[in-house]
C-alpha cells in the first residue's frame, strides 16, 4: 500500500497527529498510557516538525517526529543535528518500499528546511532487535540513554552521506 506525505503546518493537521498519537500509542511503546502520551506531546511539540503520512484516502496512517538542536543538544531551529524522536506507522501500511519514500521525503524535507544540519541522530529502544538491526545499517550506535519507557540506543550518521544513499536509492 502506498501512502503520501505533508509537512503538519496548521493547528487541525497537530490535532490530527495528536489524535492519531492518542489512538495508536501502543505503537509507540506497548505500555505507553494515556498520560505519556499527552505528557510526551506537550514536552516535544514545542519543538517538533512534524511529517503527517496519509493513505490515499487522506486518512492519516502515521507521523515523523523531528526537532533541530546545537551541538549542546538544546533547541535551535537552525542548528547542526537533526534528532529524529519518532516515525510511526499503521502496522498495515509498513513495507520497504514506503520506509524508503518516507525517509527519502524526510531528509529531503529537512535538507531544504534547514541548510547546516550535519547529524542525523535517532534512537530505538534497546529490546527491540529488527530495529537495532535495521538502523545499523545506516548508522552507528554512540551511546545509550534513558527514554520514557526504557533504555535506548541512540544512533548518528552524516547529514550529507545518508541524504546522498536515499536519493540514490529506487
């Protein structure tokens, strides 16, 4: 199944993906409550760029959830690290072909928004082996941190490198 993606630009597109997070946040993390939803939400949105992923219908079927910081990890809107906090999809809409075009439409976003990204930085939970395994292949792990439901990796890989490998990639 295909989908499509937009930048979230108007308070009915952050209600979308607020609600959207609602009701699919055991995505997120299979404990993750009401309260960490909200709670998560009002902590990042300040902060966050939102992609919204729609079907074809223009029902929404996920989000990528990213924020730019400095090299002191503090928000900057045009800082050198992008922090990727968190891409979700509608279980029946993952494949490989629409994880490239989203992450193509990603980096490209991002390159255009913000010229002096550098890093790339994102984070998995460390008891989830496919996608340790998925994002090193891409990136290299530099440390642990303590998330909201646990204990995560964290990866990073040049800005440039990874923007160069997905405009290459069918």
């Amino acid at each position: 199944m295909l989908g499509k993606f937009r930048k979230c630009t108007s308070d009915e597109d952050y209600a979308k993906f607020t609600l959207y997070f609602i009701r699919h946040r055991r995505e997120f993390h299979p404990f993750f409550t009401l309260y960490d939803t909200l709670s998560h939400i009002f902590e990042t949105l300040p902060h966050a760029r939102i992609i919204l992923v729609e079907d074809l219908k223009d029902n929404i079927i996920g989000w990528g959830h990213y924020q730019y910081d400095n090299t002191d990890y503090q928000d900057e809107p045009q800082g050198e690290i992008v922090l990727v906090n968190s891409v979700i999809l509608d279980q029946k809409f993952r494949s490989s072909r629409l994880f490239i075009h989203g992450f193509r439409y990603l980096a490209n976003q991002i390159a255009e928004e913000n010229p002096s990204v550098k890093l790339f930085q994102f984070s998995a939970r460390e008891d989830h082996p496919y996608l340790n395994r998925l994002y090193s292949k891409f990136a290299k792990s530099i440390g642990k941190r303590k998330g909201y439901v646990g204990t995560e990796n964290i990866y990073s890989t040049e800005f440039d490198s990874l923007l160069s490998y997905l405009n290459r990639v069918n």
